[in-house]
C-alpha cells in the first residue's frame, strides 16, 4: 500500500512514527512536511517541521525537551548571543546547527530544497521517503495586533518570543501564490492509496501544505481515500497554541469544527473521513452532517505503541 502523509513537526513525527510502526513490509510511506516555519536566522536556513520529523525517525531527537537533537549543547549559540547576532529568545542547539550548516551549504551550491532533503534523509534509516510540500520559501507571516495597531512578525518571532500571546489578525505565505509544490509531491498524492493529514496544526501546519497552489486539487482528485486525524482532544489542543492560531481564523477548537474547516471532498474539501477523539464522541454526529465519516479512536500518542495504535486506526478507516 502506498501511504502518503501531510505533516507539521511534532504532531507529525509522532504520528509518522507511529504509521512506520504499523505499516507492512510492502507498504510504501511519502511524508509532506510542512515548510511554511522555515527562516534564515544568522545566516543559516532553519526547516523546522522537516527537521523534527527526521530527528524523530531517525531516533536522535530531544523527546524530553520536544524539540532539537537529543544530548545537544549550546556552546556555538552562546557565541551568537554574545556577538548580539541571532535571535537572544531562539536557541540553536550546536548539533542542530550542523544540520542548517550542511543545509544552507548545499542550498548554496544550487541544491533546491528537495535535493537538500534527499541528501539528509540518506544518513540515517528514516524508512519514509520524505519530501518539502514546495522548494519555494513561503515563511509563514503574522500580522499581529497590540494598542500601537497591527504589525507583521515572523510567525517564529511570535510563537517562540512572544509564546502566541500577542492578537493575531491573520497568517500569510508571501510567495505562495507563485509556488509550486515541489517535484514527486503531486505525483505522489495522485498514485497514493491512502493520505493521512496527521493531527499537526491545521492553521500553520497543515493549513500552509493545503495552500500550495496545486496540492488541494491533487487532493481532490486523488482516488486514495483521504483521512484526518484531529490534533484537538475533548476541546483542548494537547500541546502547544493552536487554539490561538484556530481563533484567528474563526474556527473553534474543537473537533467537529476542525472537521468542516478542512471540509468533505465531496463537496470541494479535503476530507473522506475525520479521527476524532473518545472524549469527543458526541461530535460524530455533526462530523457526519458536513458529509465525512467520523471515526472513534484514542488520539492520545503517548509512545510509539498508542501512536502506531492511532495509525492503525487511520490506516483503517482509509481502508474502508
Ligand atoms: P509543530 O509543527 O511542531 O507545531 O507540530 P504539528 O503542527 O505537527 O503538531 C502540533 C499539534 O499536534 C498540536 O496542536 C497538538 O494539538 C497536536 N498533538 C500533539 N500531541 C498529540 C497527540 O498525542 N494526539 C493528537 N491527536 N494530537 C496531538
Ligand atoms: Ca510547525
């Protein structure tokens, strides 16, 4: 079976590490990652979302900390803060730093973004074949609102600085109407038997694949069944501000909400069939209403056993 996944950093590495642990030896697994976090910090191309999920699969991220290389120091960042370069709120761990040094080099001898990704994803075993939704920078942009009116920042100065905690007025990809979504992603959704949207971000993570000029309708047209899995349990997003981004687009934190936000394929959406939570049983009915199928499950992933638990229940519900 080929196993096609839209996917933002944590939530997406958790759940992809879950769908390799359920997947069979035949099946084939192509993760899009979400590139609409990356930034240029000191001179030195940052992917967030792409590095989370290679850490992840590779096994040498920071499972406590949830971010960064496992066993990483910061020698070289105390460094740039003491030369006053940088970001004094964004640490980068020196281990990490290795990787956007070998990034940036190869993106600076001409590499595009998804060749850069084929050469990291051969020094460990990843077992998926990862791929950029696009090889265009399409930084996310917040334009944020405090009593001196709205500004823009980049949403990484936002998250990270300010922890969400400033108004956002609305998210913006300069640069996306222009993109493209980097070579084989289109291919791969059309030929795929199944696509999960994994539960990541649906304002920052997913929302950003799904603008890709070309992926939505890649979606529509695909004969794999699409299923999603919700990234918001009984009402609250499990980590992190979601729910912050969520608001600024008027969309409830909840399940069934999220559900309609991506819409049924039926009618123009992304969806066949939408993972809810058991806390959210209760929704299924509306779920239902907008025309995609609901399906129960745990949507806890707490270690790699209840993530491929989840993964099995996507896999199956595409199935069906
Ligand atoms: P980021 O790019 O690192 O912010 O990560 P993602 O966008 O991939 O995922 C973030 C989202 O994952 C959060 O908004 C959470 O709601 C969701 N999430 C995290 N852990 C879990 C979990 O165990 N189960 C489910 N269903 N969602 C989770
Ligand atoms: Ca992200």
């Amino acid at each position: 079976m080929r196993i096609l996944i839209l996917a933002g950093g944590v939530g997406g590495s958790k759940f992809t590490l879950g769908v390799r642990a359920a997947a069979g030896h035949d099946d084939h697994i192509t993760v899009v990652a979400n590139t609409g976090d990356d930034l240029w910090l000191s001179g030195v191309r940052l992917q967030p979302d792409v590095d989370s999920i290679v850490y992840a699969l590779a096994g040498v991220n920071d499972t406590h900390r949830g971010w960064g290389r496992a066993g990483d120091t910061e020698r070289v960042n105390e460094e740039l803060q003491a030369w006053g370069a940088g970001w004094p709120w964004f640490t980068l761990g020196d281990l990490d730093l290795g990787t956007h040094l070998a990034r940036t080099g190869w993106l600076r001898d001409g590499a595009t973004p998804t060749q850069v990704l084929d050469r990291m994803s051969r020094r460990w075993p990843l077992g998926v074949h990862l791929l950029p939704m696009t090889d265009s920078e399409v930084d996310t942009i917040v334009t944020v609102r405090d009593q001196d009116g709205e500004r823009p920042m980049h949403f990484q100065e936002w998250w990270t600085r300010w922890r969400a905690a400033l108004e956002p007025v609305r998210f913006e990809n300069p640069g996306m109407a222009e993109a493209r979504p980097a070579p084989g992603v289109a291919e791969a959704i059309a030929n795929a038997d199944v696509v999960l949207l994994a539960p990541s971000n649906p304002v920052v993570s997913i929302g950003p694949i799904l603008a890709v000029p070309g992926i939505r309708d890649a979606l529509t047209a695909t004969r794999a069944a699409v299923v999603g899995v919700s990234p918001v349990i009984g009402g609250r997003v499990v980590r992190g501000m979601a729910d912050v981004c969520l608001a600024a687009i008027g969309v409830e934190s909840n399940a069934s909400a999220i559900a309609a936000h991506y819409g049924a394929r039926a009618s123009g959406g992304a969806l066949d069939a939408w993972l809810l939570g058991e806390e959210d049983e209760a929704l299924a009915p509306e779920v239902e209403a907008a025309g995609i199928r609901a399906v129960v499950a745990p949507l806890w992933m707490r270690d790699e056993a209840t993530s491929a638990a989840l993964a099995s229940a996507a896999l199956g519900a595409g199935r069906r």
